[in-house]
C-alpha cells in the first residue's frame, strides 16, 4: 500500500475513532455509567508518537483494538442506562403497590403474580439486546400465553421469563429464577441502606440485568439492579452504587383479603 492511501485510511479511521470518543464521553455521564469510563476512554485513545506519516500497520491494528473496546464499553453504557430506566419503573409500580395495599405481597400467589406482572412491565433486558425484543405486557406472560389458546409466539424473543421455567399446571412460585425479583428482610433500616450506597452486601451479585426489590415488611423498599459485572451498577462518576429506596408506612400484621 503506497504511503498516500495508507494516509488516508488511517486519517479517515482516526476521525472515526474520534466521533467515538466524544460519544464515549458524552455517555460517561449519563446516569448509570461506570464512573471510571472517561479515563478509560481517554488511556484507549493513546497511540505511538508521530505524525500520520510515520504511523504503521501496527498502528493500524491497533486502532482497530481501541475500536472494538469503545464500541464495547458504549455498549454496556447503554445498557447500564436501560437497566436504570427499567429501576425507575420498577421503584415505582413496587411504591404504588405498596401505597395501595399497605403491605408487602405475602408468599405465594401474591408474591407470584407481582413477580410476573413486573416482569412483564420490563420483558427485555439490556445485556441482551441481540434477542428479539418484546412489548412490555401480556405478551410476555408463558401464563396468559397458555389460557388465550393458540398464539403466533416468537421463540426466542426476550422476556423476564426463562423459556423452561413455567409450566402452567403447576405451582408457578416453585419454577425458575425471573428477572425482576422480590426479597424480604425485616433488619433493612435507613441506615443500612446507606451503608449499602459504598458496601453492598457480598451476597448482591446476580446475572446481568437483574432488578431486585428488597422489603423490611414495615416501611422501607431498597432496589438495585445487577450490571454487566453481575455487581449492582453505580453512580456516575462516584463509587456509589445506583440504589432506588422507597418510604411507606407498611401494616406488617395486615392481609389482603385474596
């Protein structure tokens, strides 16, 4: 390749990569973007001294890396941002249930059917965007699915639902991990929940794009969301971790009337 055209390529690859920068930085500081991402962005883009003239195919090549590392982290940028979006609606519809019933949803068909009506208020998860995404509803319900009879159900498209998990003769509760998630802890305080924004419990580790919703049963909701690390995603630019709390006064001893 003469030295003109090898200029030209690199010189057109460099404004490429640039454009990526800039978009990089921008989505540095969205809201649930890993606080570091800036710095990294600006240690890929580092290559060897020298004018364009004197850059070789290694040069080349590496460009190429620092490409695909870009792409990648504005990839998981983009999701940690989804991933945030869906927390917000999540935090939401768990603080009306909350309000509307003064308690927490008992085990079992309570429990099951909130599960399953969030899951389908976020079918898709963000660390999958190559499935085929669904719309948010009855659609993604296996259950509504089996009693509406015959349907055009496309295999494969994304849902909070694993593909095996739900048999509809049986005990919905008892098959397979969802995406969207309920716990229960009666020692969850205020101030705990701070300890969590910079030390999470050890145990906070789930598949990526998981939401769970933590209840102490009496006045407290946390929810933290799982990012590509399968660790809850954080602040941007802090180390904080992105927590959504939610202060209701709960009726531990009430029950629905169901």
């Amino acid at each position: 390749m003469n030295r003109v055209k090898f200029e030209l390529i690199v010189s057109k690859r460099a404004k490429m990569l640039a454009s990526l920068v800039v978009s990089a930085l921008v989505a540095s500081m969205t809201t649930a973007a890993s606080p570091a991402m800036a710095d990294d962005f600006s240690s890929d883009f580092t290559l060897g001294s020298g004018s364009s003239s004197s850059l070789s195919t290694n040069d080349d090549q590496k460009l190429e890396k620092v490409e695909h590392r870009i792409e990648k982290k504005l990839a998981t940028a983009q999701a940690d941002s989804e991933l945030y979006e869906q927390m917000v609606r999540i935090a939401a519809w768990v603080s009306q249930y909350c309000i509307w019933n003064r308690h927490w949803p008992d085990p079992g068909d309570q429990e099951n059917d909130s599960v399953r009506q969030l899951n389908e208020l976020c079918p898709n998860n963000p660390y999958q965007p190559g499935k085929l995404q669904q719309a948010e509803g009855f659609s993604t319900d296996p259950i509504y699915q089996y009693y509406s009879g015959s349907t055009n159900v496309v295999n494969g498209a994304s849902s909070g639902f694993e593909g095996d998990s739900i048999e509809p003769t049986t005990t919905y509760g008892a098959l397979g991990d969802k995406r969207i998630r309920l716990a229960f802890d009666p020692s969850l305080t205020a101030e705990q929940a701070r300890e969590w924004e910079d030390d999470p419990p050890d145990e906070w580790e789930a598949p990526p794009g998981t939401i769970t919703a933590v209840c102490n049963g009496t006045d407290l909701v946390v929810i933290w969301g799982a990012g590509i690390d399968k660790h809850p995603i954080r602040i941007s630019g802090s180390k904080k971790i992105r927590l959504f709390v939610a202060s209701v006064k709960l009726n531990a001893t009430e029950r629905s009337n169901y």
